[in-house]
C-alpha cells in the first residue's frame, strides 16, 4: 500500500467537505448566535463606571446608541439629532443637572472602552451579512419559505445540509425545541411544543393561539419540499409562495 | 520520528521521544487504551511489527502513542469527521507510520484503496448503536485468521438501561465469531466503558 494516495485522497475529500457552503455558513453563524452574550457582558461592566454620569439612559435607548452618545464631545440637542436620537426623555436626564464631572484621563478611558463595543458590533453586523450572502446565493428557495435567519440558525442544529434533507416535517417543525420536548416526554404531560424556531417566522407571530399550530404544521411540509428543490437544482419560489398565501386566506 | 517502547516508571506510562530525547506522559483520562493498561490487562497484541486498523481514530492521540509501539507495522486510522481529520493528516506527514483514511466506518467495503488489505489487529473506538456490528463487518473483510480485536464499548450509546445487562447482551453476540481473552471495566478514568480484548476463531 502506498501512503503517499492514500495521504492525496483524503486532503481531497477534506477540502471538498470543508469548503461547501453550508459548513461555511455554520461556521460563520455560530460566531453570531455567541456574540451578542459577551457584547451585554462588557456594556454592563462599561455602565459600572457611566451609570453616575447618565442615570437611567439605558432604559431608555439600545447599546449601541448609548455608546455613540459618550462618543460626543459635548452633548447638545442639535450633536444628538445629528446621530438620529429624538427621544425627549434622553434630553431631560441629560440636563437634570444630576450627573457628576470626571477628570479628562477618564472621559479617554471611557471613550475607548465604548469604541471597542462598537467594533464588536460592526464584526457581528458585517458576520451575519456575510452568512445571509451565501445562504441566499446557494438556497434560494429554502431561504424564501422561511426567512434567511431561521435557515441559518436551522443548518447550525442540523449541522449539515445532507443531514436536513433526511429530516421528517415533524421534526424540522420542532427544530429548536428539543429540551421542552423531550421534557413533555419524560413528565407524561400531554402538552407537547408546537413549533420551535419557526415561532419567529414572519407568518406565524402574529396569529391566535389556535393558527399558530396549524401554520407551522403546515409550513414545515413545504420547508422540506423546498430543501429538496435547492439540493436538486430546481427553483420552485413562485408555486410554494401561491401555495403558502392561498392557504393562509383560508 | 520518535521510536521507543513503552516505559514504565512510577505507576505510569511514557514514550520516549527521540528527537527531542523527552517523556512523553500518556494520560488515562483521555486514552481507553492507557485506560486499560493502567487497569491492569495483562496482554496487548499490538506488536513492533504488527499492522492495525484503528476504527474512530479523532485527532489521534492514541495513535500517536501506538505509532511509538509499532515501529516497523503501519496503522490506519479511520474517522468520519473531516474536521478532526484535518489535524491527524498533520500528524500523519510527523509519523511515517500513520495512515488516514476519511472515511464512514460502516462502509468500509466502498474504499477502493483499502482493498485486499489484511491486518493484524483491529481497533474498534467508534461510539455508535451498532458497535459490534462494526466490529463484525471489518473483521470478516480485514482480519487475518488468527488476528486480535480491542473494542471500547460505550454502553451509554446503546442505552440508558442498566450497564451490566448491556455488557452481557454484547457478550453474547461477540461470542459467535470471537474467542474473548480479557476484558475489564475502566471506572475511575471512563464512566460506563468497558474494554474487550479477543481472538478471532
């Protein structure tokens, strides 16, 4: 036996397996389920320090503004609706004259400790971008029944996208679910879920109680048809889209 | 290169590496094989010039071990993952000995370059439902007459029920083709494992 083929062999195999776009897009979308803990994680840590200059401001606007606004020099009304921030209740802490004064050496020290946070943001922003790009080019229509996101987060479980077309409806229905589920199991409760990532599918988070089982059920049949369709090569967006909206008029 | 039999000192194991001329210490904890000869199996029939087929060999710690005690055999290591694979074709290109092969254990039969070849010993670590239908399968196509099997069974892959019935029902069905020389149980290192050493019939 010569090593030498069989060495050939399998750095051929590997990098066919590791370069298909579907372990690309698990290995990029696992960064980005992860990031957003470690990015809470230090903005509380930067609000140890910030808390006594802006009291209450993060009730009142999301991490990234807040970062942006102790990027300013001064802080005025017209700086503020430079950024896009027209919540008149960041006006009034701003000047209820309760916040205290810190030296110059630690405005800096803050300064750079919100641009870090920024940073962060941008990666995990540019990251997600970068996965929903190749998800869309490769499974157009798997991508349109169910939303880019909850396709990306569908192959993370999965784990691959040979192993998600093998799956039954039922259980791409549950997708997500597996720790209530088999919690059901265990207790003998009959209440058992009903869906699992697909609760935030666009069609479904706005319906009764009563709808919300049907639709999922239902659109987890045509999720499988779809993944089908994207191995195999056809495109069948337009007949699952009349499908899905003539079914939910009813 | 690093060629040099196993030590044994104080208790432990090592292999000596001769490049750098340093113990390498084997740990227990992460090698069934070490597991067990720290258990106290008295035979292993992994010999200098033996060839062996490793079934599950990951990023192939214990083969790196094994290479050292095989110095003129080769071992072929087998793994589905191309992910681990990745890091033991590294340490394939280290070791003259080591052979990969990326690959379904199950299938073995569809690997056109294994074909007519005969081993040694073969080395099952695959944790699956079907562990010694594995076994059983790459013994009748690989296994020379009178050749030897290691098998780590991992009765928690088969099922939660209680481990001695496992054990037994496997027994049961290795006895057909196999005659079984030792087996041993590796508690404080591997929780529910139990290894099995035997001869073919």
């Amino acid at each position: 036996m010569d090593k030498k083929l069989f060495l050939e062999k399998t750095i051929k195999d590997l990098k066919v397996e590791l370069e298909s776009p579907d372990q690309r897009i698990i290995a990029l979308y696992q960064i980005v389920d992860k990031l957003p803990k470690n990015i809470n994680e230090l903005f509380e840590q930067l609000r140890v320090v910030t808390d006594t200059i802006y009291p209450n401001l993060e009730k009142e606007i999301n991490v990234k503004d807040y970062c942006k606004i102790l990027l300013l020099e001064k802080v005025t009304i017209e700086e503020l609706k430079k950024i896009g921030i027209t919540n008149t209740k960041v006006i009034e802490i701003i000047d209820s004259g309760v916040s205290i004064t810190l030296e110059e050496k630690e405005k800096k020290l803050i300064k750079n400790f919100a641009e870090n946070i920024l940073e962060l943001i941008k990666i995990k922003e540019e990251l997600e971008n970068q996965a929903h790009t190749i998800a869309e080019k490769t499974y157009p229509t798997f991508c349109s029944v169910t939303g880019t996101k909850i396709a990306c987060q569908m192959l993370v479980i999965a784990g691959s996208i040979s192993r998600l077309s093998r799956m039954p409806s039922s259980t791409i229905q549950l997708l997500g679910a597996e720790k209530s589920l088999f919690k059901s199991i265990k207790m003998g409760n009959k209440k058992t879920p009903k869906y699992g990532l697909l609760f935030n599918h666009s069609l479904i988070i706005n319906k009764t109680k009563k709808d919300k089982g049907r639709i999922a059920r239902f659109l987890a049949g045509k999720i499988v048809i779809a993944i089908k369709a994207d191995i195999s090569g056809k495109d069948l967006r337009k007949e699952l889209s009349e499908k899905i909206s003539k079914k939910i008029k009813e | 290169m690093s060629i040099k039999n196993l030590i044994r000192a104080d208790g432990n194991f090592y292999t000596l590496d001769l490049n750098t001329k340093e113990k390498r210490l084997w740990e227990p904890t992460r090698s069934k094989v070490c597991a067990a000869l720290k258990k106290g199996v008295n035979f292993l029939p992994i010999k200098e010039d033996s060839i062996v087929l490793y079934l599950g060999c990951a990023e192939g710690y214990t083969c790196s071990y094994l290479s050292d005690i095989v110095e003129k055999g080769t071992i072929y290591g087998v793994d589905l993952s191309p992910h681990s694979m990745q890091k033991f074709v590294l340490l394939c290109k280290e070791r003259k000995n080591l052979v990969p092969v990326l690959f379904d254990a199950n299938k073995l039969e569809d690997y056109d370059l294994l074909k007519g070849l005969k081993v040694d010993v073969i080395v099952q670590d695959v944790a699956q439902k079907n562990q010694v239908e594995i076994l059983n399968k790459n013994a009748l196509l690989f296994l020379k007459p009178n050749g030897y099997f290691i098998l780590s069974l991992k009765t928690t892959a088969i099922s939660q029920k209680n481990t001695r019935d496992i054990i037994e029902n496997e027994i049961k069905k290795l006895e057909k083709d196999f005659e079984i020389t030792e087996k041993r149980r590796l508690d404080p290192f591997e929780k529910k494992h139990m290894i099995i050493i035997g001869k073919k019939k």
